[in-house]
C-alpha cells in the first residue's frame, strides 16, 4: 500500500514536511520580545541595587560581630559583678563578727569598772580613763581591738558616766569604724556598677539585633525589587528597601562600637 501523498501548495508544489511547524507567526515572536523587555530591569537600577546589597550584607556582617561583643560584655560584667558581690558578703560577715566581739568585751569591761567602782578600789572616769593593767577592767581595756580603741576614747571624752546627754556607747560614735565594712561597701556599690554596666551592654546587643533584622528586611526589598516586572510596584519596592536601609545605617553610626 502506497503512503498518503503529499498535498501540493498554491504553487503547486508539495509541501516539505514541517515547514508549518517551523514557521512562527510575525505576530507572536513580537508579542514575546515584548515580554522579554519587561522583564528587563534599567541598568541604573540595576547598579543602584547592587550597591543596596553589598552595604546591607556588610551592615547585617558588622551588626551581628557587634552584638557578640556587646554579648561578651555583658557576660562578663555579670561574672564581675556577681564575684564582688561575694566579697562583699564575706566582709560584711567578717565586720558583723568584729562588732560582735567589741560589743562583748566593752560590756565586760564596763561590768568589771562597776564592780571596782562598788568595791572603792577604782573611781569613776571623768573625761579621761588610764586603764590599770592590775586591775581586770585595765587589763581588758587594753585588749581592746585597735579600731574600737578610738572609738572608746572619743566616748570616755563625752563623760557618760556623768553626762546624760552623751551617746550611751562607744558604738554611736563617728570615730567607730571597720575597715571591713567599709570594703563591703565599697564592693557592694562596685557591684551595682558592674550590673548596671552589664544590663547597658544587654540593650545594646539588642540594638544591633535589631540593626541586623533592617538590613535582612533592605535584602528581602532587594530581591523582590529584581523580581518584579516594570511598573510602580518594582519602583515602590526599591524605594521602600531603600529608606529601611538609610534608617538601618544611621542606626548603626549612632551606636556605640565595641573592638
């Protein structure tokens, strides 16, 4: 059986197979160049785009190594903070013990006086007192621990024994002081500084997170931009990527830097 033959053209010539399939529609072609050049983008743009990643990619780089350092500060103030508080704590305890033992030995002695008192063998201290070191009561007073001797001394001056109006201890006195408690002060108000400068350095490690997500936000504007075809909308998209990134930048000058 012989194959179908083929059908002759207007000119009376056969038809070469394909040459229909082949042949596109001047119509079409130009309806997909003009497609093609929407999806171009101007290279001015394209140039202007191109710097807005670079400067968001290193903004988001710089944001994040200055948040881990800020980070650090933060551990570390914390550390410093929570070990002189420690100190201070053990002086504090050390300086309660100290005015433990004076407040002991000062009522004994003030027991021993009055007793010697009753029994005629010592008098009454007038403004000043000369401890006996025969006697029970001069052999404690000189055991008295040398901060707690001014004290005393400034104590006696005020004649307690026979002015109502004077401080009823030596422990009233402005000359009563611990060196130990003062260093637990000390410590202590370090301690709050130290805290205080941590919790700065927390918020400012927040602040370059922040920074951080802008310029994630100027990079996903960025890749939307290059994506969308002519129009307002490729335009509203740059500009609004644009604008985070100049917010984002200046953000970052005004923080402080941590090298």
């Amino acid at each position: 059986m012989e194959g179908k033959e083929q059908e002759p053209d207007e000119r009376g010539e056969p038809e070469e197979p394909g040459e229909r399939e082949g042949t596109e529609a001047p119509e079409e072609k130009a309806g997909e160049e003009k497609a093609g050049e929407k999806k171009e983008m101007p290279g001015w743009l394209e140039l202007t785009l191109t710097v807005v990643i670079a400067l968001a990619a290193v903004g988001t780089a710089w944001a994040g190594f200055q948040s881990a350092k800020w980070s650090g500060v933060q551990a570390n103030s914390y550390a410093s903070a929570s070990a002189t508080r420690t100190e201070s704590t053990r002086n504090s305890t050390e300086a309660g013990q100290f005015v433990t033992i004076d407040v002991i030995m000062f009522t004994q002695w003030l027991s021993l006086l009055n007793q010697e008192i009753l029994e005629g063998g010592a008098e009454r201290p007038d403004g000043q007192y000369v401890p006996d070191p025969d006697r029970a009561s001069g052999a404690l007073f000189e055991r008295f621990r040398s901060e707690f001797k001014p004290a005393m001394q400034a104590w006696l001056a005020t004649r307690p024994l026979q002015n109502p109006d004077a401080p009823s201890t030596p422990f009233a006195m402005p000359e009563y002081q611990l060196a130990t408690l003062q260093e637990a002060v000390r410590q202590l108000n370090e301690a709050e500084d130290l805290s205080a400068k941590a919790r700065q350095a927390n918020q400012r490690s927040d602040n370059y997170v922040l920074t951080a997500v802008l310029f994630a936000l100027v990079l996903f504007f960025a890749a939307l931009t290059s994506r969308m075809r002519v129009g307002p909308a490729r335009l509203g998209l740059f500009v609004l990527g644009l604008v985070t990134l100049l917010g984002a930048v200046g953000l970052l000058i005004s923080y402080p830097v941590k090298v």
